[in-house]
C-alpha cells in the first residue's frame, strides 16, 4: 500500500504549552520518520521547522500582527471554520484525518463523506468514566461537582466515538474508559505522551547539598482533578521537616482565598508555591522528588518530565501513565521506579512521603531507573510508535 498522507485537524489558535504543544512534539518528527502529515489549524504565529503548518491566518503577516488577529474574539470563528474547510479540501479517499479535541462533530462526518478514515485523539479519559471519578471524589469531600460534564457533553463524546475508525489512546486508563463506555468500541491505537529530554549529559543525581532539606516537587494545575487536596492533607500529616514545591495555578474556581482555604485547608509554611514557571527545566534540577496524587489522567506529560530529570515518583496509577513501576514492600526492585499509591488515600500518599523522606538509597535507586527508563518516552520515539500504529492501521 502507498504512504498515506496525514491531515490534522486542530482548528484553534495553535500557540503555547499543552495540547498544542503535544500536538507538534508528535506530528513533527513524523517527516523525518517517512509519514507526510498537515497540521491545519486557526493560526500558529510560532516555529515550524518540521514545515508542517497550515494556519488558516497567513503566516506572512507579522507575528506580532498575527497573535494580535488571533486573540480577536469575533475572528476566532471565522479562522475556525477557514481551517476546517481548508483541511477538508485537502482530504483524498484513504487519507488518514486525524481529529484533536475541539473539532466539530460535522467536519468529522465531513471528511468521512469524503472517504477519509477517523483517527480520534483522547487526551483525557472518555468523559462519562473521567465524570464518575471527579463527582465521587466531589461527593466525599462535600465539593460541588463540576459543571461541564451535561448530558450534551456525554452524547457529544459518544458521537465523536460512533464516527471514529480508531483512536489513540495515550494512558491505560483511557483505553479502559473508552471500551468500557462504548458499545462498538473504534480501534484502539496503542501510544502515549511523552517528554523533550534534557539537552547534554544525563541529569545525575548524588544527594542534594549539606543542610538543605528535601524538596517534594507537584507539578500541574491546583485541582480537584490532580489530587492537589488530599496532596495537602497528606502533606500536614506526614509533618516533614521539609519542603513542598508546587508549579502551576490555581484552578480559576478556587482561586479566591476564601475557596482556596476550604479547599486546601491550612497551608504550611514548608508548602511554596511557584504558579505558572516557564523553566520548569531548573524546577526540577533544584528538587529531590516528585509526587503526583491524579484522580484523573490521560497521559501525565510532567510525570516523563519528571523522570526525565532522574527525580523518584510518587503517583497514582492514573498520575504514572506507562511509565510508572511500582516499588515493592521489599524497596526497589525489578526496575521499580515509583512509589504508587491508591487514589483519593491520604493515608498511603503520607506513608510515601515519609517513605522516601527518610529512605536515601530508596530515593536514589528509583530516581536512577527512572531516568533509565525516561528515553523511551522521548518525543522521537513515542512518535515513532504512533507512526507504526497508524501505518498497521492503514494497512488494514
């Protein structure tokens, strides 16, 4: 069979961290790799060395002018929808249209007419599964529960998966979620997210400088969601005589003080918070161990950050995604590098804490397989991965 091509559709402002960054972390080794691919989106008034975008905003405007256009609320639909029929001008029978979050369910039945193959990308789990964990979690600790999960959004989601070929599913537990939602499950593509590696020479770590205590590092929005409250609980329990790092913001819905407090209860002075850190890089040189509490995941991108930087994991198994093992009662072992935990256990996460607060060795020999195993999930091969699994899939 001859080389399909690849369309991306992500028709939004294509800038910043997060999705749009996975998006071209992955898309962009694919060239190099043999597997043409398009990413069309709204605009992207940033770097495109691989040459893989196509912005629906002319890129031979000025960037300045660019992100000035691209953050005019009444353009942004315009761009949309520009993007989306560009892409599907561009599809071509057995062209393989691979749909980001945010795409209207009619360009997918759009590109369908047109003989292109569905390939759905699931960057949380499926919203009924990831809705049943965050409304008990909201139910147990007398929380509202979150509004977005309607009805609308469930028949939506349920939609998007009737119209799909196959789905990239990049954790274990949005594999699970989709098949346990869905009557006539699309093709599961095995993948992952994943991490830039540290430029130079591998980050060794010998134990950290005379008198300074240990620093536990969160990474992450602070949220129901990420565990960041029963993190906290844990944290007053475990009563170390050391410190907490936390790098993100504050969930916008308790952001006040008044919310933040009922939420996160008595905050330590040992706690520091960092907000929003553009060189998350020196973050994690400067700490000695990483903990992520996650009720809810898909692929835990600041999880392979953290291994990539040789830094032991406490996690939960949604916060360790593929990369996660477990160390037994017995220490590491078995090329264990994390401690996991049970979900929403204040009591085991405080035991973790303790655990690796005291365990010098232990924290050593997790955080050295863990930088050992960080390589596999280096951007280059967890593109190489999906390049495989869209290739198979295409075959078939």
């Amino acid at each position: 069979m001859s080389q399909p091509n690849v369309l991306v559709f992500y028709p939004k402002i294509f800038w910043g961290g997060g999705p749009p960054r996975t998006c071209y972390a992955i898309c962009s080794h694919w060239p190099g790799q043999g597997l043409p691919v398009t990413v069309y989106s709204a605009a992207y008034p940033g770097d495109d060395p691989a040459r893989i975008m196509a912005p629906a905003l002319p890129t031979v405007l000025p960037r300045r002018l660019q992100r000035r256009l691209a953050s005019v609320a009444r353009l942004r639909p315009i761009l949309e929808r520009r993007s989306v029929a560009q892409a599907l001008a561009a599809v071509r029978p057995g062209d393989l249209c691979y749909f980001w979050p945010g795409t209207p369910r009619s360009a997918i039945e759009a590109a369908k007419a047109r003989g292109g193959r569905i390939v759905l990308e699931f960057i949380n789990t499926h919203v009924a599964y990831a809705k049943q964990i965050l409304d008990a979690e909201c139910d147990r600790i007398g929380a509202p529960r979150y509004p977005q999960f309607t009805a609308a959004m469930l028949e939506r989601e349920a939609e998007r998966l009737r119209l799909a070929d196959a789905v990239f599913a990049p954790g274990p537990f949005v594999e699970a979620s989709i098949r346990d939602t869905t009557p006539a499950c699309p093709e599961i593509l095995p993948a992952s997210y994943g991490t830039y590696l540290p430029s130079g020479a591998p980050v060794q770590r010998t134990g950290r400088p005379a008198g300074r205590p240990v620093r536990f590092l969160y990474v992450g929005s602070v949220s129901l969601r990420k565990g960041a409250h029963i993190l906290m609980e844990a944290w007053r329990r475990a009563g170390l005589p050391a410190e907490l790092w936390i790098a993100g913001k504050i969930e916008r819905h308790i952001a006040a003080p008044d919310r933040r407090d009922r939420f996160l209860g008595r905050i330590p002075d040992t706690v520091r918070f960092l907000g929003h850190v553009p060189d998350i890089a020196q973050v994690y040189r400067d700490v000695d161990a990483f903990v992520f509490p996650s009720l809810e995941e898909g692929g835990p991108q600041v999880t392979y950050e953290a291994a990539a930087y040789g830094l032991p994991l406490i996690v939960t198994p949604m916060g360790g995604g593929w990369i996660a093992k477990d160390a037994s009662k017995d220490g590491a072992k078995n090329g264990a590098n994390a401690l996991v935990v049970p979900p929403a256990d204040t009591g085991a996460l405080t035991e973790a804490l303790i655990r690796l607060h005291e365990d010098d060795d232990l924290c050593r020999a997790l955080g050295a397989q863990a930088l050992a195993d960080a390589p596999c999930y280096g951007w280059d091969q967890v593109a190489d991965r999906r390049r495989r699994a869209l290739l198979d899939f295409a075959d078939r």
